[in-house]
C-alpha cells in the first residue's frame, strides 16, 4: 500500500484500484514536483495587486498626465511626465522645448494644462523653480482657446493664487501652505506682484481674504499696491475697509499699521466712517438673540482696526458723533 496513505482508514485503502497505486509509486517524483509548483503558483498570484484595486496615487498621475498630454509633442509629453512622477526637470532641457515650454494641448473635454500648471497642480515645487528658472511665462493663457468664459483667462498665476489647501477646521482657513511655497517661487524669479487682467474683480492682494495672512504679507513685501484699481475702478483697499465684511478685519488692520490709509482723502475717510458706524450699530445695537448677532459680534476687532486707521490718517472724530461712542465708549467695542 501507499506509505502516505497509512493513515487513511483502511475501507477507503481497499477501495483505491491497485492500477493508480502503481502509476503514482512510478511518478511518485513527478507528482511531488507538479504539487510543489501549483502552491507556489497559487501563492504567487494571491500576493499580486487584484486587478480591480484601486490605483496608485503615482499611477493617477501617470494617467492624468498622459490625458492632459496625448495631442501634444513628445518631448513635452516625456516631460510632463517627469512632472507628475515629481522629477525635478534639467533646465537647459525645458530650455530646449523652446516656445512649447509655455504651450498646452487641449485635449477635449479637458482643460488645457502648460507644463507650470501641471507642476503646480502635482505639488512639485522643484519642477516649478527650473520651469521658471528656464523663463515660463507665468503669465502665459493656459487654454486661450476654452470655450469656458472663466478658463480661457486662466494662468499659472491665476491658478497659483486660487489653489486651496485643506480646511483648517479649528482656524476657519484653507492651509495655504503650499500656494505660499508657489507664491514665493513666482516672486524670487521675479514674477510681478501687482499683475492681473483688468477683467479681474481684483488686484492678487484680493486672492488671500481666505485667510491667507501670509501670502497677503509676501505679496505687501513684494510691492504689491493695495490702491490698486478694481473692475469698477475703485481703488480695493478702499472696498475692503468699507464692503468686506468681518474677515476684512486684520486685513484693513495690517494695512493701517503700514501706513496705507494714511493718505486717505476727507471723502474717502468719511465713507470708511459710515460704514464702519453701520456695521458696529448693527454689533451694538441688536438684542442678543437677533439672528445677525453670531455674525456680527466680533467686530470689536473691526473697531480696533478702523481706529488705527483714522487715528494714522491724523483725524479726530467728533466727540458728540456716534461713531465715537461706538468706537471709544462703547465697553463692547475697541479693547
């Protein structure tokens, strides 16, 4: 009988026709190779990705970028590519591509995407020095040919100053911590910080009221004209001070302490006046349980802010006007 099979109760040994018996003491090798081979194989293929799982994030972009590419050359395709595996590219290469360096190949539906965006879009900064080093134009239209009426102005720039981070629940902010990386490449290579088509609602400066401090404080050390026109020709530190709501605070506040508001006119100072009265009679004035009040009741900061504000700009309000009760007596306010 089978050595192996001793341990096989004895009515299924007997049962086993003495043919097969023989035919496996004869192969007995054979059977043994065969077997090992087929675990070793069921092994291999239980430790390969399933085919339906999903992708890489390297692989998404592989895929995104050969999209974003597929019409255009390919020594800016091969390029792309490097971009989204997060190569930092040579740049007398990107020199090389010439005018294709600020090209895109649309390739519809899809937006078009130059070799800046792509870079800013995979988060690769190193890719975004050596293109700008290489003189991408940051500026360059993107898609100028986009049927979209908001894509067909669409630039680096543009895109740079509008890339939102992750929210920052607890600070009630985007985490514009790369944009800022971005922002200070664009600037180092001496990207212009006042730049923007007449088209725009406004000046860069504009872009950071999610709560970008810092971006708003690089884009003031860079040179940035906060007087400069909006679409409606109105100069925007002065919409900011007198439309924007309590998010504008520690803008206006910072803009004051630089000195910006210094100069302001009577007119403009007593436009700034009025709506600042309004907003804070709303703060003051409203009972506790008005709807308004949970947006409302910190504009004591916004008090602070425009009391620097004209006190810079050398003006004394008068001390029967509402405004300054409000501003400088109202206990609620201004501390």
């Amino acid at each position: 009988m089978l050595d192996c099979m001793c341990w096989w109760p004895y009515t299924i040994r007997t049962m086993i026709p003495e043919f097969i018996i023989s035919i496996y003491r004869r192969y007995r090798l054979v059977f043994h190779v065969v077997a090992v081979a087929l675990v070793a194989a069921s092994l291999l293929v239980s430790i390969q990705p399933s085919s339906n799982s999903q992708p890489t994030e390297e692989q998404d972009r592989h895929e995104m970028a050969m999209l974003d590419f597929a019409l255009a050359p390919a020594s800016l395709r091969e390029m792309a590519l490097r971009i989204a595996a997060g190569e930092a590219p040579d740049v007398d290469a990107l020199r090389a591509l010439g005018p294709e360096i600020d090209r895109s190949y649309p390739n519809r539906p899809r937006i078009g995407e130059t070799l800046l965006t792509a870079a800013l879009r995979y988060r690769n900064l190193k890719a975004i020095d050596a293109l700008l080093e290489a003189g991408a134009d940051p500026h360059a239209l993107i898609d100028p040919d986009s049927s979209s009426s908001r894509a067909v102005r669409w630039t680096f720039f543009y895109r740079l100053l509008t890339d939102r981070g992750p929210w920052i629940e607890a600070e009630d902010r985007y985490d514009s911590t790369y944009s800022n990386e971005a922002l200070s490449l664009y600037l180092k290579h001496g990207g212009d910080p006042n730049h923007y088509p007449p088209e725009n609602a406004s000046p860069p400066l504009g872009a950071t009221l999610d709560g970008n401090l810092m971006g708003f404080e690089m884009l003031l050390d860079a040179g940035a004209d906060p007087w400069s026109l909006n679409y409606a020709g109105n100069p925007w530190l002065m919409d900011l001070a007198i439309y924007s709501g309590k998010i504008a605070t520690p803008y206006i506040h910072r803009l004051a302490e630089r000195g910006f508001y210094d100069d302001i006119t009577d007119d403009q100072a007593d436009r700034i006046l009025q709506w600042a009265n309004r907003r804070l009679k709303t703060a003051t004035d409203l009972g506790a349980a008005a709807p308004a009040r949970a947006y409302y009741g910190d504009l004591g900061d916004n008090a602070v802010a425009i009391k620097l504000l004209i006190e810079r700009s050398g003006r004394e309000l008068p001390r029967d006007s509402e405004i300054h009760r409000r501003l400088y007596i109202d206990g609620r306010l201004g501390k």
